[in-house]
C-alpha cells in the first residue's frame, strides 16, 4: 500500500512539473516585454500546449483539453498579428 502511495506521488509531482513547464513555455512565447521570432514563438506554443494537453489527458480532465485546444487556436491567431 505505502509503495503504490509512493508511485502516485512521484508521478503526480511529474505531472505537476510537466504542467507548469508547459504553461511557463506558453507564457514566454505570448509575452509582449520582449518579442521573440514568429517562428520560434510557434514553437514554444505548440510544445507548451502539447504538455498541457499531455498532463491533461493523463488526468482524464477533458475540461482542462477543450479550454487548452481552443486557446492554442486564440494564441496560434495572437501570434500571427
């Protein structure tokens, strides 16, 4: 029981980590401070998104997958003006 415990932690600290890594990628590539490259934008958004969704996936929170697929399209859009 205490080793099962103990795998459920390690992997929900993963996916907590996976998570906020990919929300930190999304931020940095929308941030307006400091521009970067269009294309190098794109990129960090879509890795961002991809691990959000992963995480969200993983979890089974279909919430979480709607909200992140629409705003990737909303940021896809933001980063094109």
């Amino acid at each position: 029981m205490l080793i099962v415990d103990q795998d459920y932690k390690t992997v929900q600290k993963r996916l907590d980590s996976i998570f906020y890594i990919g929300i930190g990628l999304v931020f940095v590539a929308l941030q307006g401070v400091k521009p970067l490259e269009v294309l190098f934008s794109y990129a960090m958004l879509f890795t961002g998104n991809l691990l959000i969704l992963y995480v969200a996936f993983r979890q089974n929170e279909s919430k979480i997958v709607v909200i992140t697929l629409l705003m990737a399209l909303a940021q896809i859009t933001r980063v094109a003006l």
